[in-house]
C-alpha cells in the first residue's frame, strides 16, 4: 500500500490537479457571493448555490462556516471529475495493468491510491478555506458584523466547518472511485456521478422528501452546511460514513476480483 501511496503522489504534481485546486477555490468565491454579500431577514435555499443564511445567522459565530460548506455541491463535481480522470484514465491508457503486475495485492494497490486522493484533497480544502474565509470577509454585505467569526468560538465552528468539507470531499472520492472501477471509463464514471448529484436526487427528494435523510448526496450536502443540531449532524455523519464504506468495499471487491484486461 506504501509504495502505492507514494506512486500516485508523483502523479498528483501534474498540472491537472493543480487546475482541480483553482476550480474549487474559483468556485467557493462564486458560493460566497451568493452566501454573504446580500443578507436577508429569512433565510433561503438556493440549490446547488446554497443555503443563504438569514442575516442573524450570517452573523452568528458559525455563520462564515456555515457559508463556505456551501461550495459542497460544487466540490463533488470537482472530485468526481478528478478521481474519475484519475482511476478512469489508467484503464484507458493500460496504465492499472502494469501498476497490478508491480503490486500485485490488488485490495492495497486501490487503497493506496486512494488514501494518496484523500491526502490531496485534504490539502485542497485547507487550501480553498485559508484563500476564502479572509474573502469572506470583504464580500460580506454592508451592515453584516462579521465580528463573531474571529472569536474563540468563530474560529473553533471554521475549523469544524473545514473537517466537514474534508469530510465530503472524502465520500465524494469513494463515489467517484467506486463508479471509476465499475465503468473503468472516466467521461461514463464523471457523467454517471454528475448526473446522480444533480437531476437524479434533486427529482428524488422533489418526490419523496424523507428521501434526503436516506440519499448520499443530500446527506454530504447536509454535513457540509452544518446545522444547530449536533445530533442530527452526528446521525448525519454516521450516514455519510456508512455510504462511503459501502462505497469503497465495493470498489475494492470489483477491483479485486475483477479481471483488468476483460
């Protein structure tokens, strides 16, 4: 698995995922000038955008958290589209057969390269959140003390709020890994997962609204944002938790015992 690790590090330098870096931050500062520059007296929710706090809860301690987890919608699209150009790529180009003949321990070669993923995406978070939270603050509407943020309990609910995002970042990854392995296409996996975060589960919930408590998407969209509830965010995070284990095992199993070359 070390040597795995070490393996795709050398190929997380490229180019490619350095412009996967700038897309997320590019994409936290267009949330956030939705999320801070006009708040009103009720909070709204504005999909894919966001939920836009009212202006009481903008100014809370964890409002500032509370508007860069809504950039999770956004980041999936970034991750699904990374790890599937990652996993995807090397059936294309045959690169994951010789990489399983130099480790043939199929289970470790997979999870060393997605520990190295998570790694990056960590990284990628802490990142966008340095570059975006100080933004933040210049963005934020006339009128809106944003005095809170910067207290002991501000700045403890923005680092939660950055574990959340690396958290989502995280199931992101599975979901993409697990579609990577299953269609070992990386435009199938990135349209495939593209497709379920927005039409699929938007209809579903539009439908079915206990759904959202079920669907992995609205989950991780629901950790990302954060809540007044610690439970429920604790119910929420055992849920996110579960379906990227499910996630994984399965890429691992399919990975393991599928033959590459078929």
């Amino acid at each position: 698995m070390i040597r795995a690790f070490r393996g795709e590090l050398v190929k997380l330098r490229q180019s490619t995922y350095l412009f996967g870096i700038a897309a997320v931050i590019a994409f936290m500062l267009i949330t956030l000038v939705v999320s801070v520059t006009d708040p009103g007296p009720v909070a709204g929710d504005r999909g894919p955008a966001g939920l836009v706090l009212s202006r009481d809860g903008l100014e809370a301690a964890d409002g500032l958290a509370r508007s860069l987890g809504n950039v999770v919608t956004f980041l999936g699209i970034v991750v699904l589209a990374l790890v599937s150009v990652n996993i995807g790529g090397e059936y294309r180009f045959g690169t994951i057969r010789s990489s399983a003949v130099r480790l043939p321990f199929r289970g470790r070669l997979l999870l060393g390269k997605t520990m190295a993923l998570f790694g990056y995406l960590a990284v990628t978070v802490v990142v966008t959140v340095a570059i975006a939270a100080p933004a933040a603050q210049l963005m934020a509407g006339p009128g809106v003390d944003t005095e809170r943020w910067w207290g002991r309990e501000g700045v403890a609910e923005l680092m939660l709020g950055t574990g959340s995002l690396i958290a989502a970042s995280w199931a992101w990854a599975t979901i993409g890994v697990l579609l990577a392995v299953l269609l070992r296409s990386a435009p199938a996996a990135i349209g495939v997962g593209i497709a379920y975060i927005l039409p699929v589960e938007i209809l579903a919930v539009e439908v079915a609204p206990d759904a959202a408590a079920w669907l992995p998407g609205q989950l991780i969209v629901s950790l990302a944002r954060g809540g007044d509830n610690a439970a429920a965010q604790a119910e929420t995070l055992v849920g996110v938790a579960s379906w990227a284990t499910i996630a994984l095992v399965g890429a691992t199993l399919v990975f393991k015992f599928r033959d590459i070359t078929d």
